[in-house]
C-alpha cells in the first residue's frame, strides 16, 4: 500500500501513552502500509498528499449496533446485501461494526452466524470492517421487550450459549439479567471474551450491579426498553450513569431519548459513553415498509421507524448524524468522537481502532463543518 500523509486544520488525536483524547489545530497524520506511522501537531516537513482546510479528521466511526442498513436486514442478508451494506457504510463514516442480529430462535441465530462466517472472506476489502456480530436477544425480559418477537424470548442456558459461541463470531451479547441462568450466563460470556451488555430488561440496580459484578460492561441503548430511574426503585439506567464498569449505549437521533437527556447521559458518564445507531434496514432508504427480525416496520417521513402497535424499532440513524446532533445539543466536539470511535473499539477490545495514533489501523474519515463525513479512509485507501 502507498504512503499517504494529510494534514488537516482540526484532528482529533489519541496520545499512545494513554493521555485524553484532544484536538491537535493544525495537525497531521501518515500512515504506511495500511498503519497509522506518524501523528503530529502543526504542519510536517514535506507538502502532504491531501490537505483539509476545514471541517475535522477524525478516527474512523466504530458502530456496535446496526441491525441493517439500505434496505437490508442483516439477520437474514444474503451475500450480495452484505456486499451493499459493507460497501456503503462508509458513506456514514463508519469503518468498522457489528451487525446486529435480534432475538430468534437460537438455532435461527446459530444459522446465521454459521452464514455470516462463510461469507466474511468474501467481502469488499474496502469495505467497512466487520468486528464480529452484536446478539441482541434472545435472552430478555418480556415485559421490555420493545420490537422483539415474544415469543423467541427465553432463558440463556448453557447449552443455548455454547451453541452461539461455536463459529467464534460473537463480540457482544445483549441479555436480561433478571432472568433465570442470567449470572452463569454473563460469567461464560465474559470468560470467553464477549463483552455482555444488560438490556430490554426489567432489572432493578441491584441486580444491575451484580450483572457488572459478574462481568457485564455496556448498558444497551439507555433509557430505552429497560427500567430506568425512578427515586425509590432505581432500575438499569441509574445503575449505568452511577456505575463506572457500565458504558451507557446512546441513540443520539433525539426521538429516543430527549435532548436533555442525551446531555444528561454524557455529563453524567463521561467516557464512558457509546455513540450508536441502532439502525435498521430502513437507514439511509426513504419512507416506505421495511423489516427487521423477518417482521415489517413502517419508515416514516420523519422520526425512527416503527412497528404496526406504534413501538419504536431501531432507527434510521447515521452514526456522523449522531456526533453532528450531540454536539448541537451541547457535547463537548471530542466527547462526542470518543464515543462514536476510541470507546466501542475499546470496549471489544479492538485498541487497534478508534484512534488516530501510531500503530493504529489507518481507518480515517473527514467529517465537514455540518460533521457530516466527506471522504473514508479504510487502511489508509479510500473507501468513500
């Protein structure tokens, strides 16, 4: 691969001895052979390959929740949509993700796993990375169960986990821990290098906490499908803003949590925050019927997609829309990076990505002024 070396007016950097992420104004990044070799501040010695006179490069955007995207639903995509979604993703910024397979039956989810893992050899190089794949379900509490099926639901037993740990492609399980088996559950997961994530639950804080105690790390999407913070009976998302092991999970399109509370949840747990999407087949297509879980959701004009009972399913989001509307409601411009990028690839311990540092993966992109993305980098070629 070529050298490729650009300066930028505004770069946001990661210090490789663990220092806080800051923006370097002007700054520069080369990269070799696909890595990251060289970050500094001001200008460098030699006239670069590309100069950014505006805007912001940033790392590339780490997604740990898409559902699907451009029409597909990545449960049950068949080669060809993955190749679309893959190759378009980094239209959004996004050079790296989770697709994101909802609650059925966990011989269904072992299938699509067993598909998902015969297919990834053949995708688009520079396409944007697929990290593994986000279980959400089918281990939650009816009662939040949101847009997912009830009738898939059930208990994780031992037996059901192995089976889905068996292709090695689970990076991330979201369950109930109020649930029966739950704790033994979180244990095996955490053991085997899944980060677990407590969700569409009805647990208290207490049990919350005995879920981070066990190994659980992320809260998913806050405030949505959970308990929530009620002064006597504090549920999960108390428990995420209080608790330091927990990274609170955010759809920052402002229909499922309010402005107010979405800068709620960043000074609350700063660092800690995930910037995610949620997104569904029905992102970046235009209104009309779509699916997610094999069940139809109606895109609307405006606002997140919704089943036919009115229940919000997933999102239309993008996740450079996400940044762009967290710092138009008051977040700190590197607050909200980190959370779309150094965070999640840290959380799935991927410390490979997320950053722009020396010895990272050159995965970049130019966000404009609007923080919409203009151009992706994907081991320093250009994806978008």
């Amino acid at each position: 691969m070529a050298a490729l070396l650009i300066t930028a007016n505004r770069l946001v950097s990661t210090p490789v001895d663990g220092g806080p992420t800051r923006v370097l104004s002007p700054g520069f990044v080369r990269a070799e052979n696909g890595t990251i070799v060289e970050v500094g501040e001001g200008r460098p010695g030699r006239a670069p390959d590309l100069d950014l006179p505006d805007g912001v490069l940033a790392p590339g955007l780490v997604d740990l929740q898409v559902n699907g995207f451009y029409g597909h639903d990545m449960v049950d995509a068949d080669e060809a949509a993955w190749h679309t979604v893959v190759s378009r993703l980094p239209e959004t910024g996004v050079t790296a993700f989770l697709p994101t397979f909802i609650t059925a039956p966990v011989d269904v989810q072992a299938k699509a796993l067993r598909f998902a893992r015969e297919l990834l050899p053949r995708l688009p190089e520079r396409g944007t990375k697929v990290l593994g794949v986000h279980l959400e379900g089918p281990f939650l509490a009816e009662k939040r169960k949101g847009a997912h099926n009830a009738g898939f639901l059930t208990y994780p037993a031992p037996g059901a986990i192995a089976t889905l740990l068996e292709t090695g492609l689970v990076k991330l399980v979201t369950l109930a821990p109020e649930r029966d088996g739950a704790t033994a559950a979180i244990r095996a997961l955490t053991e085997a290098g899944v980060l677990v994530s407590v969700g569409h639950s009805d647990a208290t804080a207490e049990q919350a906490e005995r879920a981070a105690d066990a190994g659980a790390r992320m809260v998913t999407h806050i405030f949505n499908a959970q308990s929530g913070i009620d002064h006597r009976a504090p549920g999960v998302a108390a428990q995420a803003l209080v608790d330091h092991r927990l990274h609170p999970g955010l759809i920052v399109d402002l229909h499922h949590a309010a402005p107010l509370v979405c800068r709620l949840v960043f000074q609350a747990a700063p660092g800690r925050v995930v910037l995610v999407t949620d997104a569904a087949a029905s992102a970046g297509m235009p209104p009309g019927t779509y699916e997610l879980g094999g069940e139809p959701i109606e895109m609307p004009a405006s606002g997140p997609p919704l089943r036919a009972d009115g229940t919000i399913a997933g999102s239309g989001l993008r996740l450079d829309e996400a940044i762009g509307n967290a710092v138009r409601i008051g977040v700190d411009l590197v607050a909200a990076v980190d959370a779309a990028t150094r965070v999640p690839a840290d959380l799935i311990a991927r410390t490979d990505l997320g950053r722009i540092a020396p010895g990272a993966a050159a995965d970049l992109v130019w966000l404009g002024d609007d923080l919409r993305a203009r151009t992706t980098w994907i081991n320093g070629q250009k994806a978008f």
